[in-house]
C-alpha cells in the first residue's frame, strides 16, 4: 500500500507529462481497460488513448502550454477535478479522474475552446 500512488500524484504526473508533450510518460498512467470521455467521443484502450493524446499534444503550440494555468484543483479519494486554461487556444478545460490502483481508470473532459 505504501507504493501505491495517490489521486493527486497520479494526476500530477499526468497534467508534467501532457505539458512536456511526452505521450510515453502521459501513457504510463492509463491501462487497457482505461476510458476518457471528451466531447470528440469515447476512446477505451490504450491504443484508442495514445492516438487521442498524440492528436492533442500536436495541437498544443509552445505559445499555449506555456499560458496552461490550473485555476482549480479537488481531490477526494479516487477521484479529482481540475479547471484549467491554455490561451488563447482553450478559454477553459475541465477533467475528472477516477484513479484506482496507481491508474487513470476514467477520464471525462469539457472544453471552451478559443477563437
């Protein structure tokens, strides 16, 4: 139990790795049974996840990852909420994890995107 990694690491990890644009590191926190919602559809899998993250990171200029801000972040158990934005390309963008066992098990995200 003592190795196991919290929500809010698990999700740390995520949100260093997605802005660093590494999809290997962003991979390491889904499994094959994952699933992450968003307005695009519903990707299961880590294939379905990997190509979702690699289209994302491609559109993220260095110009909109170095204006990524978190405006909010909650923790509760296996579960955490984050508020974010990254102008001009997202006014704002919200995600809820659900972490059990070190992984990203679900995933759902809202967007506004910018003009």
């Amino acid at each position: 139990m003592a190795d196991e990694k919290t929500t809010e690491a698990v999700v740390g990890h995520h949100v260093q790795a997605l802005m660093a644009g590494d999809i290997d590191e962003i991979m390491k926190d889904y499994t094959e049974e994952s699933v992450v919602f968003s307005p695009n559809g519903t990707v299961k899998g880590l294939t379905a996840i990997r190509g979702s993250f690699t289209a994302i990171v491609g559109m993220l200029t260095p110009e909109v990852m170095g204006n990524m801000k978190v405006i909010k972040a909650d923790n509760s158990g296996e579960y955490s909420y984050t508020l974010w934005s990254a102008l001009p390309a997202v006014t704002f963008g919200g995600d809820t994890f659900h972490v059990r066992n070190g992984k990203i098990i679900k995933q759902s995200f809202v967007g506004q995107m910018g003009s």
